[in-house]
C-alpha cells in the first residue's frame, strides 16, 4: 500500500491518472475528514477562505485531472 507521500509523489508527476480513492486518501491526511460527503462531491474545509478549495468529485473511479491540481496547491500553500 503506497504512503501519502508517494501518492502525491505520483499526483505531480501526473495528475491525470490518479484513482478517485487515492486522492480521497491524500485529502482526509492534509484536511482531515470532508464536510460533505453524502452527495457526489466531497469538500474539504480549509483554514483560509477562497481559492484554493479542496472540492473534489469521482469520474468512473478516476479524480478529475484540474481538481488533482487544486489539492496539490492547497497541500503547497498548508506547508508554506
């Protein structure tokens, strides 16, 4: 089982091709649990407002590509 940090190891080498359950994993480690998670999208709570948000959204098992790149920002802006 691979840890968070090759998981997003792996999401910047290429954001297209990263499971839905993966980036669900990386996500609950840097944000903890969703605020939402009963519909097709789950939203992360942040400890800033605006961009960039952590919503994220399963496409047949796979992670949109432009969302993958919005949580790999908001995970370089928490370790700034």
């Amino acid at each position: 089982m691979a840890t968070v940090a090759d998981l997003v190891a792996k999401m910047r080498r290429n954001p297209k091709g990263v499971n839905f359950a993966d980036l669900c994993k990386v996500c609950d480690y840097y944000f903890g649990e969703p605020r939402q998670s009963g519909s097709s999208h789950r939203i992360y709570q942040t400890p800033w407002q605006g961009n960039p948000r952590v919503n994220i959204q399963n496409d047949k098992g796979k992670a949109k590509a432009y969302q993958v790149r919005q949580v790999l920002k908001a995970i370089d802006k928490l370790e700034a």
